[in-house]
C-alpha cells in the first residue's frame, strides 16, 4: 500500500485451488501499522453575540490584528492599507 500503511510479506498462490472461476487463491502475511491518528486541536468558534463583552471584544481585536500583520508581511498579494 501506498505510504507504507501496510507490509507484505510471504506471498504464495495455492496451485489447483479455484476459489472463483479464473482465479487462485492468494495467501499472504500482512503487517498493519496502528499508530494511533491525533486530532487538531479544537479552537471554539466565534461567538458574535459575545463581542459586545470587553474582554472578548479585546482579545477578538487583538487576534485579527496579529493575522493581518502576518498576511501583510506575507511576500505574496499585497493588503492594502487602511
């Protein structure tokens, strides 16, 4: 398999064993690897209704501030200022 999600070893085709008409029984060893996936951190979305509190409205503020710093040093399309 693609990406090494799976390993193969010890193929054999059974001779004379017709499983299904114009096939053979094909017999392997497979080893799956089982890491275990970890998900992306949960960021809680946006509440508008709470932007009208100060410390919410603050932080909000000061988190777009920073985003728009780093889109604007960005080298590609240009932000225009304000």
């Amino acid at each position: 398999m693609e990406g090494g999600q799976a390993k193969v070893h010890n193929v054999k085709v059974i001779p004379n064993e017709d499983c299904v008409p114009k096939h053979k029984l094909l017999v392997m060893d497979m080893q799956f690897n089982t890491t275990k996936r970890w998900h992306k951190k949960f960021e809680p979305r946006v509440h508008v209704w709470k932007l009208m509190e100060k410390h919410t409205h603050t932080h909000t503020h000061n988190r777009f501030t920073a985003l728009l710093e780093y889109v604007r040093d960005y080298p590609g399309e240009q932000v225009p200022e304000r």
